[in-house]
C-alpha cells in the first residue's frame, strides 16, 4: 500500500469512528464543544429540495475541500406535510438520506427545524392547511398551531433520532434549532408572542436530542436555548447569556433575486472581511448563507415574486460549479483560521486599539500567540508597526498572522482565479439546429367562457383560503344580468378590479381584457379595463395566477391573495359615474387549469396524442407547447434558454423546473463604475443585468434527463415565441487571476485541461480579466512561457508567485509586485 493508499484509509477509520459512538456536544461561553475539545465551527447552508439527492455528494464533497466542517439546513414543513397527516420524505426530499450523505463525507451537520424557515421559500415554509385551520393563529401562544407545531417537530426528531442521526448517538447532528428570527417581528405580537418563545424553549428542550438547541435572532432566547445572529456583519453580537458562545447561522454570502429586480453580487473581500472579523472579535460558529443556494423547483419560490433561481452569489454556483474567486477565497480563510483553532477557543485574548478604526487582537496559549491586524476604515489603507516591523493593512480588511509575525492571509488580497464560465451549444448526436414543436391550447371554454367551477360563495375568497395551494391558478366568476334601462348602462363602461399584487388576468363573455401585475414588495393595485357588455347575462371570469405567498414579516400569512377585491362595474354617462359594487354577487371558484389537472408535462398523461403540429402559434396566452431533445454530450450541467418567452412552467421529463417569467426584464439602476469592496455592504450595492430578463437560463439538473430522448413542456401564461428555446451546457471559458507577490496561485479548469495561456505578466500588469496588459515594470524573464511550460495541458497547476520564478524585476522596491494570467480552458 502506497503512502496516499494509507492516508485514505486512515481518513476513512476516522471517518467511522467519528460517527459510531455518542459524541458529547456541549458549549461554553468561547466555544461549541465536542467530545471535550472547543471547536471552530465553520458551516455552509445547502437545502436539499433546491437541489437533487444525484448533486449531494458532490456538493458536500466541494463544501468539505472549500474548509468547512458542518453543512447546515433547514427542514422544510410545506413541501413535507402538503396535506394534512400526508408525509413526504421521497426523492429530494430525503432528509434522512441528506444527512446520511453529510455524515458519509466525516462532516457536522446542523439541523433547523424551525419549522417556520423563511429562506424565500413558498409560505416560509408552512404548510398552507394551516392557514385554514379553525381557530388558529400562527406564530403566537394558540393551541390550533401549537399542537400542529409540535406534531411536525416531534416527528423530524424521532426520524432522525430512529437512524441514530443525532450525535449524542454518533451521528453528524451536533446543533438543534427551533423557531427563526422570530425576534425580529415578535413586537406586534405582544405578550403572547413572548409566551410563545417560552412554549417553544420548553417544547424543543423535552425532546431531548442530546445536542443544543439554538435561537436566531431572539435576543430574549431562554434558557437552555442558545440566541445566535444573522446578517452581512455579526462581529458586534453578544450572546443574551454570558455563558453562551457567539454563534452567527447565517452570514449572507450575497442576496436572493426577484422577478424584476437586479443581480445582487457581494464581493469575495468583503464577504472575507465579515468572516475574519467575526473570529478576531471571538466567534466560535460561522455559517454561510448560502454555500450552495440552488433552483427553487416547482412552486417553491416564495416571497411573493422569487425567482426560480437561488444562486445566491454563493460559494458554488445554481449548478454546483465553484464560484471563483469566492470559493477559493474563503477556502484560504478557512485554512488560515483552522491553523489556529486551539489559540481561538482557549487562548488567552487581548485587544488594542490603535485608533482610526484600526485594531490589533492577540490570542495567546502556552505554546506561542496568533494575531489579527483589522482596518476597518472605509478608505484608508494602514500601517501597524509590531515587534519592530511594519505591516501594510488595506482599507477594509483583516491579516491573520498565525506566529504574530507572518502574514499568511489577508481578506482584500485574493490569490485566487476568477473562473469565466461559458454556456456552450447542446452538441448531442443528431439533434436539429431548431427544436421541432407540437402545441395546444389551454381549454378555457368552461371558465372564461362559462363561468362553471367547482364551489360557490358570496363573497370574494383569499386564494390560500379558495385554493389551499394546490395551484398557483384560481378562477373567480360571476354573473352579471344587465340591461340597456339600468341605470349603469353606458357607452363607457369599465371593470376596476382590486389585485393582490400577484398576476391577473381578465375575461368578460369570454374575451380576454386584460392582465396586470405588481412587481416584489407590492402587495395591492387597481386594474382597470374597458368592457362591451350585453344585455342580459354576461360572465365576468377572472384569473388568479399567484407568483409565491408571503414568506416573511409580523402576521405574514394575513397578506391576502388572489382578487381581495373590491371588484366594480363603472357606468359614466356625462358628469354621472355610477359604481356597482360586484364584491358581494355569487362567485363560482374553479382550481387550476385543464392542462395541469390532465397532465400535459407528462409522458403517461391520457390527453398525450391530442397536440397540434401544423400552424404553431407565437405570442398566444394560454397555450401549451411540447418538443423532444436529445441529451447533451458529456456531464457538464445543463441549462434552458428560455428567451423570447412570457411567463410560465417548464417541465422537463415531467420534472417541473419551476416558474419562468423571461419578459420580466430587471430594472434599471446598476452603475458600470467597478465594485468597490470597502464599506458596509447591502443587497442594493454592487449589482447588474439592469435592462434584461430577470432570468433568462434555467437549471437542468442531469438527473431530470434521460439517455435517448427526452420532453420538453412549455405552458406559457402570457404568449411568447418558443423558436429561439435551447440548451446549453455549461463549463469554464477560462480561468484569470491577479495574483500577489510571495503568495501561491492555483489555476484550474474544473476537470477540463489548461489549452493555452492568452497573457501572463510579472510585476505590475494593469486592467481585467479579458483586458489585462503589461504596467511600467516586467520581470526579466518570459512569465507566458514560464506559465505555458508550469500549466499548459494539465487540469490544474500551482505556481509560486514569486522573484524566484519570474526573474527579478525593475519594479521600484515600494511597489507590490503580482501576477496577472489569463488561462485558456
């Protein structure tokens, strides 16, 4: 057995050993503690139904060679209670099997139960039964959602204390939470939300899962339960009992995107800074939200208004790509921090201030002293004079020294490649340069037509009400018996109609009037149309298509969906405007569509030999269109063009992607000027795709896609062209980095080997990825051929970046000498 051989097998037994007996998990005022020894715990959030069971390993895997050593997840009640008493634990949904993989791989996992998670997810992850449940209140000391509460919580627990998951019984579970960021809405509630809190310690605490439980933001948490922060910064936060560690569950690697909004990015250094800072300050647990965010399949989008996307701007990318440099960043970080663990959890700590905003933090043990040196001034750049040297802190960041003499890292200089990605045509054998599509319409003659549904009442329905979420579609109709002596009777009629902020479309004897929207954070509008009545009967048809519920904020669940109404017929004759209010008529409720209820996204469906291929219409609400593909080539992820379409549902396979809306193009407001990493960062700073479709790629995951031929299905709501729809796979262009002097740089192509080197300069090389070029000084030797003979045909090279591989320069000796490099993949 060769060396390498050995050290995987003696990885694999500690791997084993870690998880076959009880793992005591306890905590300090400095520390979580496991088995006796205070630990750094470094984490990253990635859901399980945002992606596939096929993507998990890989995931953890990259997740586990990035640093970390905890995943953390929430447990999401909706998608596994849909129906009352009615479990689903299959496919994506497997948590068992997720927190198997974790514990596979030797890492922590934290649970967050919850069972209220927000994560931008469909109702903030309750189940919308709940909603219309007699008597109930959420959130709040009522027996109605208490007793629903415990039921789930109560059963999560015993599944996973049944496979011995938690690690009082050798399992990866070493972190419990209940409730989250109930503390930032609790004040309308009152008394009884702080009650409430109190039922939620007691309740969790009784479950006895042999781990701690944890609070996020609930400054009040009780005891036993840990109170923890979440936000762009947590090094400030104190823990509400002294006894407690600091604990940050999610630090927000970058932001979630609405249909309509921009593409929020937050910078690798900044998001360094809040790390490094958090530990230098006496952070103990640190979590990434998200490391891997995801697709928000199906109708998982919340908010209202989230995007399919949940890319998150985070470490790996909607496609488990690694997202350089910020991947390889934060790994450094993670490297650096690890090195010194022993003096962060147990170390004697000392602070001093060195004014403007910069700060020295010394850890001390028997066995020497780590350093931080923080700059936390927005512009100016810093020299910290110590033990006799000098050394250079940029504005906005943190060294770490792990000997208080070196610096081996510091939050704004990256020494990581900036991996371009490219997004190729579908090479798969025989497949034509255009997709060859069938179609139908959605048969709407029932009830835009008609006006027949399913259930009556006098009144207008909230739609989670009339719905129960078995569909993002409701019709609302009535009937309205007109004559020419009505008073109302004009030549200038007009239906206003009070919306939801969600998407409605309107029909009047069956002739479309109209549709209107909102956009994120709107809540309520006023559509109104012109109308040609009859005399005599007419059908008013009203469709409600909602886009997500409300996933956050007090008494989230009382924001009304659907058609609140009121909804008016307005007659004006001269100066007389008349008003029939239509709020109170008879309205006949339908759920859904015909084409979901037969199931035209899949294969089995009964209705399958009934599409059309002659006459393909284009820009045509309500239609249905199907294609076959071939499977791209390799195993490079998969992506759906989706431009030139409207709004709608894609499947493929029968696997439902989750909700399109390419027209909805992001607004404007992004600045080209170059992001600036210094200063307090909100989702509002450092953002683009002004002026184009929200999303325009949706993800493919290859396990949705079958070897020979495969679906497409498109229903399109609005009308759109399917002509220019594809698939492309995705992998890396090339790989770029701006590397500092005395420091190593790793180039890879991600599995793909290095072809060529389109620049390479040693000194002080200017501008971009794309657009570098050589500065005033040069090393002596040729660093493209140093780099082509170091890098050219292999997957990945690791370069010294440094004088004694380059050549000395005419560089001045004040100046920083790097390495620019732009990699062909």
């Amino acid at each position: 057995m060769d060396a390498s051989s050995a050290l995987f097998c003696l990885v694999l037994v500690l791997n084993v050993v870690l998880f076959t007996s009880a793992i005591q998990v306890s905590h300090t005022n400095r520390a979580i503690t496991i088995d006796g020894q205070p630990r750094i715990l470094l984490s990253g959030s990635i859901h399980y139904p945002r992606s596939t069971p096929q993507m998990w390993p890989d995931l953890i895997r990259k997740s586990k060679e990035g640093g970390l050593n905890a995943i953390e997840t929430y447990v999401f009640w909706n998608a596994h209670e849909p129906i009352r008493r009615q479990y689903d634990f299959s496919a994506n949904l497997d948590l068992i099997r997720f927190l198997k993989t974790i514990q596979d791989q030797g890492l922590y996992a934290v649970l967050r139960i919850g069972p209220y998670v927000c994560a931008e997810w469909n109702y903030g992850g309750f189940p919308v039964w709940l909603h219309n449940l007699p008597g109930i209140q959420l959130r709040t000391l009522n027996s109605v959602f208490m007793n629903e509460m415990q039921n789930f919580t109560t059963l999560i627990v015993d599944m996973v204390k049944k496979e011995n998951l938690f690690a009082s019984q050798g399992g990866p579970v070493i972190l419990a939470q209940i409730e989250n960021e109930y503390g930032n809405v609790m004040t309308p509630y009152g008394e009884a939300g702080k009650a409430y809190v109190n039922w939620c310690a007691s309740m969790a605490d009784s479950l006895k899962v042999g781990v701690p439980w944890i609070m996020c933001q609930q400054a009040d948490a009780p005891e036993p339960m840990i109170n923890t922060c979440n936000g762009w910064y947590c090094d400030q936060f104190t823990p509400n009992n002294p006894n407690s560690p600091k604990m940050w569950t999610e630090n927000w690697t970058g932001w979630f995107k609405s249909w309509g909004g921009k593409d929020p990015h937050r910078t690798s250094e900044d998001l360094a800074f809040s790390v490094a800072r958090f530990y230098q300050l006496g952070g103990t647990f640190q979590n990434y939200y998200m490391y891997h965010g995801g697709t928000n399949f199906d109708r998982m989008a919340g908010g209202p208004y989230i995007t399919t996307s949940y890319d998150y701007d985070a470490p790996l990318d909607e496609y488990g790509n690694l997202n350089q440099p910020k991947y390889g960043h934060l790994k450094q970080l993670h490297d650096a921090l690890m090195s010194i663990e022993k003096p962060l959890v147990s170390g004697g700590v000392n602070t001093t201030d060195l004014g403007n905003s910069v700060s020295i933090t010394k850890y001390t043990t028997k066995e020497g002293s780590a350093c931080f040196f923080s700059n936390a001034n927005v512009t100016n750049d810093a020299t910290v004079s110590y033990n006799g040297r000098d050394f250079k802190v940029p504005a906005w960041s943190v060294s770490i020294l792990p000997d208080c003499q070196t610096e081996v890292y510091n939050t704004a200089k990256v020494n990581t490649q900036t991996s371009v990605m490219m997004k190729k045509e579908n090479k798969a054998e025989e497949e034509p340069a255009a997709l060859k599509w069938l179609w139908r319409p959605e048969n709407l003659d029932a009830t835009a037509r008609l006006g027949k549904g399913q259930v009556s009442a006098n009144m207008l329905l909230d739609q989670k009400a009339a719905a129960n979420d078995a569909s993002d579609y409701l019709w609302y109709m009535t009937s309205v018996p007109l004559e020419k002596a009505d008073r109302i009777w004009s030549n200038d009629m007009t239906l206003r109609i009070n919306g939801s902020g969600h998407v409605l479309h309107a029909f009047v004897n069956g002739e479309h009037i109209g549709s209107q929207w909102a956009s994120y954070g709107i809540f309520t509008y006023f559509m109104e149309r012109q109308v040609k009545l009859k005399p005599g009967k007419n059908i008013i048809s009203l469709l409600s298509a909602t886009v997500g519920y409300q996933n956050y904020g007090p008494f989230f669940d009382l924001i009304q969906s659907g058609i609140p109404g009121p909804v008016e017929l307005i007659g004006r004759n001269g100066d007389e405007t008349l008003i029939k209010d239509l709020s109170s008529h008879k309205w006949t409720y339908e759920i859904g569509l015909h084409g979901f209820e037969n199931r035209l996204f899949s294969s089995d469906s009964r209705f399958a030999a009934k599409w059309q291929s002659e006459n393909l219409p284009v820009n045509k609400m309500m239609t249905w269109y199907k294609t076959t593909f071939k499977a791209p080539l390799g195993t490079d992820p998969v992506a759906l063009d989706l431009q030139g379409l409207g709004k709608g549902v894609a499947w493929v396979n029968g696997h439902n992607l989750g909700r399109y809306w390419p027209s909805f193009i992001a607004e404007e407001g992004c600045s080209l000027d170059p992001c600036d990493y210094r200063g307090a960062y909100d989702n509002k700073k450092c953002v683009s795709n002004c002026g184009h479709p929200t999303q325009r790629w949706y993800h493919v995951p290859r396990s949705f896609i079958n070897d020979g031929d495969n679906t497409l299905v498109l229903f399109e709501e609005f009308g759109g062209n399917p002509s220019l729809v594809n698939f492309r796979t995705i992998s890396m262009e090339k790989a770029c980095a701006h590397a500092y002097d005395n420091h190593r740089l790793e180039l890879s192509c991600q599995g793909r080997q290095i072809s060529g080197i389109a620049f390479a300069s040693y000194g002080n090389p200017l501008g971009t990825c794309g657009s570098f070029t050589t500065g005033e000084c040069k090393s002596q030797n040729d660093a493209l051929k140093i780099v082509e003979n170091l890098c050219v045909g292999k997957e990945s090279c690791d370069i010294d970046v440094s004088e004694a591989t380059f050549g000395a320069t005419d560089c001045s000796t004040d100046l920083v000498k790097r390495l620019a490099v732009e990699a062909l993949c």
